[in-house]
C-alpha cells in the first residue's frame, strides 16, 4: 500500500490531467465557437429555465462574479435576458432568449461531434473509471477550499 509521502511524488498523473484539460478546452473553443463558460452556462439554462444567477454560482461552483461576468456577456450577446426576480429583488433572474436557444441548438451539435472525436478509441469502462477519479478529485478540493475559507 502506498504511503503518503509516495503518494504526495505521484504528481505526473494530475499533471497530465491539467495538460489534457488545457489542451481539450481550446479545441472544445475552436470548434464550437463558444468559450467553455458561455457554454456551461448556455447549457444549464437550456435544461434550468428561468434561475437565479445564485442557482447559476452553485451549479457551476465558480464565484458569483465570474457568473456575473459570463451573463453579462451572454446578455450583450443577445442569448440570455436578465430580470429582477418577483417574489425576491435581491435575486436576478437568468433566461434564455430564442436567440439563445438557437445557439444552445447549433453549438451543442457541433459539442457532440467533438466528443465523438476527443472520446475516439476511449473504452466506456476507462470513462467510467476516469469520471470516478475526477469526482474524487474533485471532492477533495472542494473540502480542501472550504478548509481554507474557514481559516481567513
């Protein structure tokens, strides 16, 4: 079994993880046309109509400027309308134009076609175990930031 300190020198693996995902966004950019936050948000209006940009932060577990900041962008661009909620004007809410859904529509055919090519040769048990790992990973750092918050 490995010990920690072993562990701790086994770097090469997330090392690669951050190449590839590097590497993966910009052609993911090129060619969907559309930068990967834009998207992210685009995609989750498209399956969460009418949210709160609150809602929007805690799917996208960013801070609540950057989602500020990406629908402000996708509000100039004419894909998404912002509004004062109802019930609560603290909240902003976030919803899709038909524009939108247009662009939801064409940039997630061309999203497809390049998971078809990014995932070629990729056995679904080997994305199974990866997704796994990720989520581990991910998790992780979620506990480590919340730790780090708690201290400043």
């Amino acid at each position: 079994m490995e010990d920690n300190q072993t562990r701790t020198e086994r770097t090469t693996a997330l090392m690669q993880m951050l190449r590839t995902t590097t590497v993966t966004l910009g052609v993911f950019e090129r060619m969907t046309g559309v930068h990967i936050a834009h998207w992210r948000v685009l995609a989750f209006l498209s399956q969460h109509p009418d949210c709160t940009q609150k809602e929007l932060t805690e799917a996208q577990r960013v801070d609540p400027a950057s989602i500020t900041r990406t629908v402000k962008a996708l509000e100039l661009q004419g894909y998404v309308v912002r509004r004062a909620d109802p019930q609560d004007n603290r909240l902003t809410r976030v919803t899709l134009t038909e524009k939108g859904e247009r662009r939801v529509e064409e940039v997630g055919k061309r999203r497809r076609n390049y998971l078809v090519e990014v995932l070629d040769g990729v056995a679904p048990s080997d994305l199974d175990t990866m997704e796994n790992v990720l989520k581990l990973i991910e998790a992780n750092g979620l506990k480590m930031n919340a730790r780090h918050r708690a201290k400043t």
